[in-house]
C-alpha cells in the first residue's frame, strides 16, 4: 500500500492536535499557543459553552493549518504498520526483522562485492615486504611466499570479506 508522505508541518499540527486532546483528558482547559497569555480557567468544562467554542476553535485552526495533514500523519503510520517495516511484535518502533536482516544481508554482499572487484582486476598487489635483496632492491611478495603465499594472500582476502569484524579492521579497499 502507498500513502503520501507527511510534511513537517502536517506533523507539527498533529502534535499541537494531540496536545489540545491530551489536557482535555486530563481535566484541563486547552490553551492556546497562538493567542497571546490571557486569564484562562485551569479546568475544562464541558458544558460550558464557550469552552466547547475554544476548543473547537483551536481544533479546527491546528487541523487548517494543514489540510489534510491528519490523513498523511496517521494513515502514513497506518500504512508502515501494514506494510511491515517495523516489528508488529514489539511495543515499541523497531525495523522489522525482516529488513534488519536485509540491512545486514546488503552489507554482506557489499563486502563480498568489493572483494571479487578486487581480484576480477587483479594486478599483482601484494602487499609490501619491507624487504630488500643483497643489492637493495624489494623483495616482492612472491619470491618471499613463494605461489603458496599468494594464494594464501588471496584466501586472508576471501576470509576478511567473509568475516564482518575483519573486514572492519582491514577494509579491502584500503589494502594494497
């Protein structure tokens, strides 16, 4: 299911709604943030009419102050709800399992993919030996490791993709 989007303002007057509602459930006259400080009763009556007219008054100036505001906020959270991004088991806002696990799931592949890229374009990259032959030059990886070495250099490469925690301390980008 789709729904639009709220603005910022629509939810802004969704909580200045949720407010008026809120102090009248507990009793309290609902103030206006708006209007300036005047003498105003603490309590609500209900049956008094003028009352009911600031609070229609200030429900009906929140609610214009986006029109149709109240459908995006609560049917945008209907919609997540339905659509299962956030856990329906938890009493509280937490992605569903689902996409925590297809976050994780695209790391991995991210990792993985870098790695293949790596070595699709392989060209010699073995690290530096910070060795030199009797005449100074370096020494390359291989006539150190010998080809052993290289594929075991390959393997650290595939193990450190595979491995998120050694991944993160030697990203395959950084390596060269």
């Amino acid at each position: 299911m789709k729904m639009a989007k709220a603005r910022q303002q629509d939810i802004d007057a969704a909580i200045a709604v949720l407010g008026i509602l809120d102090a009248i459930d507990g009793g309290y006259y609902p103030t206006d943030p708006d209007a300036p400080e005047a003498e105003v009763p603490t309590f609500f009556d209900p049956d008094d009419k003028a009352q009911l007219r600031h609070l229609y008054d200030l429900l009906t100036r929140q609610i214009k102050r986006s029109p149709g505001g109240m459908l995006r906020v609560v049917m945008g959270f209907a919609t997540i709800m339905s659509n299962n991004i956030v856990d329906p088991a938890l009493d509280h806002l937490e992605l569903h399992p689902r996409l925590a696990h297809g976050l994780v799931a695209a790391e991995e592949n991210r990792r993985l993919r870098m790695t293949l890229e790596r070595i699709e374009r392989w060209d010699d990259e073995f690290p530096e030996t910070n060795r030199k032959h009797p005449d100074g030059s370096p020494m390359s990886y291989s006539s150190i490791y010998g080809i052993g070495g290289e594929r075991d250099y390959m393997r650290k490469l595939a193990r450190q993709a595979l491995n998120p925690s050694e991944f993160a301390a030697n990203p395959i980008g950084e390596q060269r």
